[in-house]
C-alpha cells in the first residue's frame, strides 16, 4: 500500500477528474438530447434533403421546364433555413446572433457544398453542379431575410411578449 504524498495527491486529482470526465459525457448526452427536442422539424428537413439528393428522380414532365431544378433548390434550402429560424426563435427568448447565424445560415450553406461535391465524386446517377449550389446559397439568403424581417417579429409578439398582467 503506497502512503507518499505524492500517490495519495495523485490518486485524487484521478479520482476528481474521473467525476469531471463522466459529467462532461453526460452534459453532451444532453445537449444532444436537446437538440433532438428543440430542433425535430428541422433534424427531419436535413434528413430529407440528403435523401432527396442522392436518390433518382423519376422522370417527369416537369424537367422540360428550364431551371425548374434550380427553383426546386431554392425552395428546399430556403424551406430548410426558415424551418431552424423558426424553431431557434420559438425556443429563445433572447435572441444570439451567432448560433443563429451559425444553424440557420452557415449550416445549409456548408451542408448543400458538402453534397454537391459527393454528388459530382461518388454518384454515378448525380452529377455535382455549382449553378445547384448558387441556388441553394440563394435559397438560404431569402430564408435569412424572412427570418430577420418576418418571422422574428411574429414570433417575438405570439411567443415571447408580456402578459397583460405582468408589471415591471
């Protein structure tokens, strides 16, 4: 049985960290836990774009169309991005610009990057294209000033505002 100083010292200091670590793992388990409650609308969106962009569409009569693809880019990203500026403002009450910014605008942007490079690299029935990309970026942007200019103050006055009754 070791007795130094140095052992009893450093046998806590594991020990204190061993609750640390295991506290830490639950936080993350949380968090994810909360994202998966607060965000389900937009968790379901994301999983049906990456859906919709590795599987092949039927042939339709809507691809005579010219740029009816485009249009269809615009309103999934754009649908997307306002669905997270939706559930993000519905759930805080103080709004933070940098998550906000971060899930609803970065995300779908770097996310729609991500799969038209796998689409141009790893499907043979898809092929990657930049205008699809520029599209999507467009999609996101009008999304972005809805959100700003429309959905926050709704849902600011339907979700967050004062009762009649509260005095400050």
């Amino acid at each position: 049985m070791h007795t130094s100083f140095y052992y009893n010292y450093t046998s806590k200091q594991r020990q204190k960290y061993k609750k640390y670590r295991i506290f830490a793992r639950k936080i993350k388990v949380l968090h994810k836990m909360q994202i998966l409650r607060h965000y389900p609308f937009s968790i379901l969106t994301v999983l049906a774009i990456w859906y919709l962009s590795f599987f092949t569409p039927p042939h339709t009569q809507l691809e005579e169309i010219n740029n009816f693809d485009k249009l269809v880019h615009v309103c999934m990203y754009g649908g997307l991005s306002s669905i997270i500026w939706i559930e993000y403002l519905i759930q805080h009450k103080q709004i933070k610009s940098f998550p906000l910014i971060m899930g609803s605008i970065l995300f779908p942007i770097l996310m729609s990057g991500c799969i038209e490079i796998l689409q141009s690299c790893c499907t043979d029935n898809r092929s990657g294209n930049w205008i699809d990309f520029i599209a999507n970026c467009t999609g996101v942007c009008l999304a972005s000033l809805a959100g700003h200019y429309i959905y926050r103050p709704f849902i600011q006055k339907k979700y967050h505002s004062r009762s009649p009754d509260s005095k400050s």
